[in-house]
C-alpha cells in the first residue's frame, strides 16, 4: 500500500513540475521526469546516462526521446544545461545559479559551494547584446602522489 502511495505522489510531483514549464504530461516526458525528480534529489545527467538508467526498466524510451525529451525540458526552465569541453552535455535539475565541480578522470559533475564563488566582473559585452547566464565549471583531477 505504502508503495502505490508513494508512486502516486511521486507521478503527482511529476505532473506539476511538467506543467511548471507548460509542458503535456506525455507518457515519455512523465517517465523521465520521473527517473529526473521523482525522488526529490537533484542531480546530474547525460542523456546516455538516463537513457542507460531507462534501458534498465520495463517502460523504456529511445535514445533520441531523450534528447529530444531533455531539449524540451532546457527549453521552458525545467533543466539546466552545463557543457563541458564542447560536447559533452550535462542535464541539471537544480536550475539556480550555482558552479560545478568537472572531475576529469571520471566525468562526474557535481554542485560546487555557491557561497565561496566571488565574481567581482565581468567583461563589457558587446553593443546589443547581454549577459543571459554565467556558467562556472571547476575543472579536477587528482593530485599524483609522490
């Protein structure tokens, strides 16, 4: 009993965050909200990532569900997108303005201490445009031992 209650909430949670962002609660997007936020944790995503995590239950999406899935969810403020070296994108579902620690040798992204970030500027932007966001990634690697 406690389970069906629990996915009941959980699906309920799911809904209001897709409509948060004006989206359909489509049988794709409620199955990836759901493996995104259904436990109320955030975290850090590729799309490979959670299309692996979907491939490992009964109601499995495609690839390109995924990506076109996670697009939509960027696209009206549901997620965050964070690209590190170029290509690789990741998928945050903390969309408040926070850094990133990049670890290099496992290509983990997690959230960096806000609190000790200071930018004291930025460089003047160019005529007619502005500053939408400012994304900091920390690059790491571990120190070789001696």
């Amino acid at each position: 009993m406690a389970n069906n209650k629990n996915a009941n909430h959980n699906g309920q949670t799911v809904v209001k965050w897709l409509s948060q962002g004006g989206l359909r609660p489509t049988r794709q997007r409620v199955i990836l909200a759901e493996r995104l936020i259904g436990d109320g944790q955030n975290r850090h995503v590729t799309a490979e990532s959670l299309f692996a995590i979907s491939n490992k239950r009964s109601d499995k999406v495609s690839l390109a569900t995924v990506y076109n899935t996670l697009r939509a969810f960027c696209s009206v403020g549901l997620l965050r997108e964070i690209t590190v070296d170029g290509s690789k994108s990741y998928f945050d579902t903390n969309v408040s303005d926070h850094p990133h620690f990049y670890w290099e040798d496992s290509s983990d992204l997690v959230d960096a201490p806000a609190k000790e970030l200071r930018i004291t500027s930025l460089p003047q932007v160019p005529a007619g445009a502005e500053i939408s966001k400012v994304d900091v990634v920390i690059r790491l690697r571990r120190k070789l031992t001696e």
